[in-house]
C-alpha cells in the first residue's frame, strides 16, 4: 500500500501499481445507487479473508479461518451429539451442512470422498419437511469431519500443477 492509499502488488519479482483502492470502488457502486454493507471489504492486499477462507496471494496459499473452522465444527457436533439420541432431522438441516462441507472441500480435498453418504442420505427423504434418522455411514463420514477440523486449518497450496508428461508405460 503506498502513501496514496492506493495498491501495489509484488509477484514474481514484477511490481504492480493499480490506480484504485477500496475507498475508490466504494465510491463508483455509491454513485450506482447499489448498498454496501459497511462490514464488507478489505483493503487490497497479498493476504486476505475471503469466503470463508485466508489467502495469501504471495505463498500462493489458502486455508480456512479458525472461525468458520469452528462454526462448521460446531454443525458436525450438533448431528453427532444428537445422534445416539435418535434424533431425526429436516432435509433443509442436511442440505446446509453439505453446502458448508462442500465449501472447505477447497481446501480439505481428501473431504470430497466423505460427503458421498450425506449426498446419499438427502435422496431418501421424501419432503423438505420429512424427517429422518441418519444412516450409519454418515455418522461414520461425520466423525471424519469431526477429526479433521478440530484440528488447524489444512493449508492448500494454489500453485499449479506441472504439465502431465507421457512417459509411454
């Protein structure tokens, strides 16, 4: 950030100036006549929150925020609690967590393969308002993601993968 308030970017050894800032974009939607929510926003930077997620544009990584890995703990949680207490719950409930598991699946990749029996479990209910017991296999899956966001954040790397190369085997 300069003295102007007006961003410059480092990468890869090239300097980057840009001739607006926040306050700047900020004013431009002001005269549209479009709200703006004055928590939403952050001055431009190399490292961020965004969705849900830190990025750190310089290491060219991203991992979930501590918050939001113990607000998705916390869903996990309420369903695993639950559960011995044969509780049932609404199609909407499920759906919410999935939507929120898919989310960090940007960054848990190995998640991606403990969301199939949730998936599963969404199609047998017959109605938004019908309610169901979780089957065996998502509770397993839901430990899963228990055991790995109580832990830190996985970090993933946002580099790109090397060309595949044929090596004729």
């Amino acid at each position: 950030m300069t003295d102007d308030g007006l961003f410059v970017g480092i990468s890869d050894n090239i300097i980057y100036h840009y001739d607006y800032d926040l306050d700047y974009i900020k004013a431009m939607i002001t005269l549209l006549g479009i709200p703006w929510h004055t928590t939403k926003g952050s001055p431009f930077g190399d490292h961020f929150s965004y969705v849900s997620f830190e990025w750190n544009l310089v290491l060219k990584t991203i991992y979930l925020t501590k918050a939001k890995c113990k607000k998705h703990l916390a869903k996990v949680l309420f369903i695993l609690q639950d559960f011995p207490l044969s509780c049932q719950f609404l199609k909407k409930g499920i759906q919410s967590l999935h939507g929120l598991l898919s989310h960090v699946t940007f960054v848990y990749l190995h998640g991606r393969a403990f969301l199939n029996n949730i998936v599963w479990w969404l199609t047998i209910f017959t109605s938004d308002f019908s309610l169901r017991f979780p089957p065996p296999s998502v509770i397993l899956d839901l430990k899963w993601w228990s055991t790995q966001l109580s832990k830190p954040s996985i970090i993933c790397s946002l580099m790109l993968h090397p060309p595949m190369s044929n090596l004729n085997i």
